[in-house]
C-alpha cells in the first residue's frame, strides 16, 4: 500500500476548492465584460457578460434611421450592448462636445470631421486605435481614397471612416426647361456656367441663376483648384489663396453677384443657399452629396431636379472630398463594448446599411452600388465619378482649425462688396502662412 502523504493530500484539498470557487465566480451573472474584445478572458464561452448601454452621437436626423438600424443589428449580435442614438443638430454639436471633451463626458462613440480632429486629437479626448490596427482587429486599407489618413495624426490612427462625400451641381430641370436651355452636362465649363446663370435669372421675380456663395467645400475651394490655383500646398507649408489662379477664380464667382446672375450674400445669408434652390428661387448650385435627402424631401422641386458634374475649368475640374469618421472618447467608461461598435460600424455590413438606406455614399470598398440605386431618379453617379477628381479636404494640420475659423470673417468682406476680392484673398493668405508658422 503506497502511504498517503497528509501534506500533500491538504494541498489538494486547497486546490480543489479554489478551483470550484473560481468556477462559480465564472459562471455569475455579475460578471464583468470580456477583458479584450471577442476573447473569453475571465469565464466560459456561456458567460453571461454585463449589460451595458453605450451612446452613439451623430448631427444628422435624416441619417438617424440608418444609424439606428446599424446599432439595431449590433445589439442582435451582442445582446449585452445596447447602444442609445443621440442626434445633436449640426449647430449644436461642436458647442456641446467643445464643453464635454475637458469635462470628461463625450459620447461612448460619435462622429467626427476632418475639420474638427486635429483639436479632438491633440486634446487627447479621442481614444487612440492604433494597436488594433497592428493587431489586424480593423483594416484601413479598406476604405476608398485613402479616406483613413484624414483621422491620423502623428503616426496614431484615431477613426474608421464611415462615410465620404464630393460636390456636385444641383440643377432645377423646370427652370432649364422654362427657358429653353439645356441640361448641364460633361462638356460645361465655367464660362458656360456662367452664360447660362445670366440666362436663367429672374431677379424681378426673385429667381436666380445660381447660387454664387460664400462657402469653401462647396464653393469656391473647388473654383479655385479648377482654375489651375490651390487652397494649401502639398505639404501644407502654405497658403493658395494669393496665387493669381485662385484669385481669379474668386473674382469670377463674385462678378456672378455683380451680374445679377445670383443672388448677394445678404440675401444668401437671410435665407441660406440650398432652401433657396429646394424652394425654385435658384435654378443652380453647388452642393455636397450629403444634401441629396434634404433636397429631395421638397414637395417643391421633386421629381423637378438632378446633378451634373462640377464645369471643368481652365486647367481640369476641382472638387473636394471629404469623409466622416466614428470616434470613441478616450474617457468613456465602456471602451471595450464601445470598440465592439466602433469595430461593427466599420464593417461591410453597416456600410450596406448605410447604402440601402440611401444615409450617404458608404466609406468601404465595393458597397457604393446600392446607394446609387437608393434614388434611381437621381443621377448620383456623378459623385462616385468625380473622386478621380478630388482633392482631400485640406484640415490635416495643427494650423487648421487657426485659419479655418478667421477665412470666412476676412472672405465676407470681399462678398458684402467692402473690400476687393483680391485684397481679401491676400489677407486670407498672409494669415493663413502665419498660423501655419506658428503651430509648426
């Protein structure tokens, strides 16, 4: 008979035991989420994990239902998630999220613009996501136009993007065919625009040709690069604004205010452009694809309208492009459920969510066909076309959010007629280069 050592024999017993607690403690509906997301760290694969409840801040309601049946799908997935749908008006969100980024109280996950990052990054108020890059958690490469490089910065990746956007030319089809002029098409070129603007105004009756605004992504950034100038060098060092081409290009847009073919910035500033286009006073403007919903939710124009490329200018046609991204806050308090969403929301299946929805053009490669065929009335082919186009939206440095936010106080003065459009420009240009010197 082999003698039972008593010592070892306590040790077992110990063991025994821990193991039975530690079981028990694994199996409690108590337990705390996965320690990484999609592992079984700290239980079985049966763990019951904690409900949780996350936010989900956007500014834009007419892509609320698509948002909502994304977060809808995720929570089929996890049922643990719940994830709460917060729209905040675009006037609204930047002042609400200004005051909650140093408070420590921004949404689990929100939107952000390219125009906007940097200030959130540097802030360090965005959660980094660059390990789950390099661990292959999330591909960037694929997204179209390099859409991901408008939220790094520094070397550290911060958003997925969602979304991306170019600029067309809205046009009303009754106003044209009113005056017996043809539809804009892919042999217009500012001039031509410009013929027809004079064309189609009524000023008596309130109609205009076009809406010659005061406006940079979809204004005259895009006059600009057409016309052979450039908003920021290529590395950013600077600024385009006094370049001879850019300067004319803005001269020739405003001369439209003088000519009668469009409506003044005062009277665009009382009723801004694009309510004057759904309402028939503009028989044309410059829009982002991100307007199409709103324009065509107007009982005044629909079935009355489409979209042309942007006219071509003298050295090719100019057009901006821009993407949203899905952030999360680097002071949430459920980062591992609200990665599990971000994550789902850079997936293949949100973005056919988003383009079956009509919501936007999906950032993810291969899924922009259903959202070309959400509006089949519409020619929306126009935007996928004129990414080769594009330039990205210029915000990707710390000087951005310095200039960005003085250009239209020095542009409105050249647009309300008290200064000349070149001596705006250049004062545009000299502050630009000096925020841009003293952020370096």
């Amino acid at each position: 008979m082999v003698k039972r050592n008593p010592f070892s024999f306590r040790v077992a017993v110990v063991f025994l035991v821990l193991a039975l607690v530690s079981s028990a403690c694994g199996n409690s509906s108590n337990g705390a989420s996965d320690s990484s997301p999609g592992s079984s760290a700290g239980g079985t694969a049966n763990e019951t994990k904690k409900n949780v409840t996350i936010t989900y801040s956007i500014w834009d309601k007419i892509q609320q239902p698509a948002m909502e049946a994304i977060a809808e799908e995720f929570t089929a997935q996890n049922p643990h998630i719940k994830v709460k749908v917060e729209v905040i008006p675009w006037g609204d969100y930047w002042t609400k999220m200004s005051a909650a980024a140093p408070a420590g109280t921004l949404p689990d996950v929100f939107w952000m613009h390219g125009g906007q990052f940097v200030k959130y990054a540097t802030g360090h108020f965005l959660e980094p996501i660059t390990s789950k890059v390099q661990a292959g958690e999330i591909d960037l490469n694929q997204y179209a136009a390099d859409l991901a490089s408008i939220y790094t910065l520094d070397g550290e990746n911060y958003g997925i993007p969602k979304d991306f956007d170019t600029i067309g030319l809205a046009y009303n089809k009754e106003l044209f065919d009113q005056a017996n002029i043809p539809y804009p098409d892919d042999t217009w070129d500012y001039a031509k625009l410009a013929e027809a603007a004079k064309q189609l105004s009524q000023p008596d009756k309130g109609i205009y040709g076009f809406g010659a605004k005061l406006d940079t992504q979809t204004g005259y950034w895009n006059d600009m690069l057409a016309n052979g100038g450039y908003i920021l060098s290529d590395d950013m060092s600077k600024s385009g604004y006094d370049d001879p081409a850019s300067i004319e290009a803005l001269q020739a847009r405003y001369q439209m205010t003088l000519d009668g073919a469009s409506p003044t910035h005062q009277q665009m500033t009382d009723t801004e452009a694009t309510e004057m286009f759904k309402s028939g006073r503009l028989a044309m403007i410059f829009d982002g694809s991100w307007r199409i919903s709103d324009i065509d939710g107007s009982d005044i124009i629909k079935g009355k309208w489409d979209w042309a490329k942007l006219p071509k200018g003298k050295v090719k046609r100019g057009n901006i492009i821009n993407g949203l991204g899905n952030v999360m806050s680097a002071s949430g308090k459920h980062k591992e459920e609200a990665w599990l969403f971000l994550k789902f929301l850079g997936s293949q299946r949100a973005a056919e969510i988003t383009a079956e929805m009509g919501a936007a053009i999906p950032a993810f490669n291969g899924t922009q066909e259903a959202w070309l065929t959400s509006r089949p009335h519409l020619n929306l082919q126009i935007f996928i076309d004129q990414v080769a186009d594009a330039i990205p939206y210029p915000s990707g440095s710390k000087a951005y959010p310095v200039w960005f936010a003085k250009e239209p106080e020095i542009m409105s003065q050249a647009w309300g007629g008290a200064v000349p459009v070149e001596e705006a420009a250049k004062e545009v240009a000299e502050m630009m280069n000096q925020a841009i010197e003293e952020t370096k």
